[in-house]
C-alpha cells in the first residue's frame, strides 16, 4: 500500500520513503541464542573426550557409595565376628601346644621306661648267669652226710637216721622195742643224752628187762657196717680239698662319648667309628644310661669294646685322648646301640 503523500511535501521524498521502507532488517544475536550455542559446544567437547579418552572422564565422575545401613550395625557385626574368629584361632593354637607338649612328654617317658626296661633285662640276664654258673660249684662243695660221717670217725650225729635225716618218734620206739628196751622218759631224752638215760632206765626195771640190754648195743653195730662203704666214697670226695669259685672276668670298655639321646649317641658313634678306624675297629657300640642330677632329664653314655685286655685298653685311650677324644676304661655293659 504506498505511503500517503504529505501535504506539503514532493513526490522526491516520498520515493526516498518508500526505498527506505523497502531495505532488509540487520540481524543480531540474542543472549538466548548464545546460551544455547555454549551449551552445544560443552556436549560437543564431552563427547568427543568421552571417545577419545575414557580414563579421564571416569577419573572426574563421582564414585558410586551403598548406602550404610542405620547406626553402622552390619560394621559392628563384622568386626565382633572377625574378633571371634581371632580369639578361636588363639584358642586352637594354644590346643595344638599343648598336645604338642604331650606328644614330647608322652615320648619321652615311653624312651626312659624302654631304658630301664632294657637295663633291668641285662642285669637279670647276668644275674642269672652267675648264679647258673656257681649252682654246680656249690652243690659240689657241700658236704653230705657221707662226709660228716667220714670226719667223725663213722659215728652220726645224735638224732640223726641211716639216710642222713632226723630219727622221728615212732622209729625211736620201734628200735626200742626191738631191742627190748624198756620205754624211756622224755624229760631223760631232752634233759641228758640217750647213752647216760639208758643206766636210769634199766637199774629201775626187774632183772628180766636188765639181761635184755646189752642186746641193744648191736643195733649201732649193725648200722655202721652198714655205713662202712660210705666213708671210702666220702674219702675220695674229700681227697679233692675245698672248692674253689673262680671269678668270671668282665670285658673291658672304653667310654668316648655322651649325649641326652640315643640318636646323638648314634651319630657320635658313626663320626668316632668313621674318624678313628684303627682304634675303633672290630668294635661294638652300647650305650648305659646315667640317673638325672636333680630335675634334670636322664643322659646316655657311649660304651665301645670288648678291648681284650686292660693293657690295651690303655693303649687305645692315649691314641684316642691325643686326639682330643675323651675315652675312660670300665666294664663293657649296657644294651646295643
């Protein structure tokens, strides 16, 4: 629609007016406008360091956190847990010392009653030794009644029987009555012996009894001829004179080491046999067990022999001693090593 002419005005300035009109509006940009351009540009930055590197857009994010639980209860759960655990695990530890210590002592008593054990065996053995060895020697010194009989001229002691036992009662009687002898007080018999009660007897008995006395005389007479071969045996016995027991000599030993247990003992023997073959050569290792001093747990000591004589012995300790070796004779006792 053109412009309504002025009044006073020319047709010039109204065309000036309506060119004017005519031109493009200039566009600006507004804060609006801005604000989404930046906004554009930060998501475009985001993502392209998102693509390029991941690790640094991680390393700024906020780390994720559980929520905790009202009045830190299941902290307070595992920790009285994690305390239980450690007191049974000090409870377990302290069982397993203990049956540890058990173990070892149980051990070491069973080891100490196989020592005594051992060395009670041995001397028993050696007891009997001995004892079978002098039971000959004894027998054969003892004197029978042969023997006595020998000594004494044939006569037997009073009381005495042929067969070398007491005479009983009813024996005594029997060889009265044989002999016509009338029966004898016992207060005679026990107070006097039987060769001064046979007067006393007879002088108060009638005549018939007396004649019968002298017959009595021949039963002693009749024993000893019985008796008569026995002192000739009894004589050949005696001819031989006392018995004499020779004692057995023990070996001879030599003790080089020591040591609170058999193992050691075993090694000190292998080292000793190894080291000093010529003089422990041919030899047999024992051991002998020394009583504790005070509490003191038991020790064992090493025993190598049998040395053939004290003399050799002696020489076998100076070869040893120049060694640095200790080395003590004694007997050659104790139960294998």
């Amino acid at each position: 629609m053109p412009a309504p002419a002025s009044p006073g005005g020319s047709p010039t300035v109204a065309a000036h007016t309506r060119a004017t009109d005519l031109r493009p509006a200039r566009k600006s940009l507004s804060p609006y406008v801005l604000a989404w351009c930046a906004i554009g540009l930060l998501a475009a930055a985001y993502l392209t360091a998102l693509a390029v590197r991941p690790d640094l857009v991680t390393e700024h994010l906020p780390a994720f956190r559980p929520g905790e639980p009202d009045g830190n209860q299941g902290q307070r759960a595992m920790s009285k847990a994690v305390a239980e655990v450690q007191t049974l695990r000090q409870s377990v530890s302290q069982v397993q010392l203990d049956v540890a210590k058990i173990k070892a002592a149980v051990s070491m008593t069973e080891q100490r009653q196989e020592v005594i054990e051992k060395t009670l065996g041995a001397r028993l053995t050696t007891l009997e030794e001995k004892i079978t060895f002098s039971a000959p020697i004894v027998a054969a010194a003892k004197p029978g009644p042969a023997t006595l009989a020998a000594k004494t001229g044939g006569a037997r002691p009073e009381g005495s029987s042929n067969s070398g036992g007491p005479i009983e009662g009813s024996q005594l009687a029997q060889a009265l009555t044989i002999g016509a002898v009338p029966p004898i007080e016992t207060g005679s018999i026990v107070s006097t012996p039987a060769a001064v009660a046979l007067p006393k007897a007879v002088d108060a008995k009638p005549p018939q009894a007396a004649a019968a006395v002298p017959a009595a005389p021949s039963q002693p007479t009749a024993l000893a001829a019985t008796t008569t071969p026995e002192p000739t045996a009894a004589a050949t016995l005696v001819g031989f004179g006392p018995a004499v027991v020779t004692p057995t000599k023990e070996p001879v030993g030599l003790r080089i080491s020591n040591g609170t247990s058999l193992d050691a003992l075993r090694l000190s023997w292998s080292l000793l046999a190894d080291r000093h073959a010529a003089q422990l050569k041919n030899m047999e290792a024992r051991y002998v067990t020394r009583a504790p001093v005070a509490d003191g747990e038991p020790s064992f000591e090493l025993v190598a022999g049998p040395v053939k004589s004290p003399a050799e012995a002696k020489r076998i300790c100076k070869a040893l001693a120049a060694k640095n070796v200790p080395c003590q004779i004694g007997t050659f006792e104790g139960a294998g090593l």
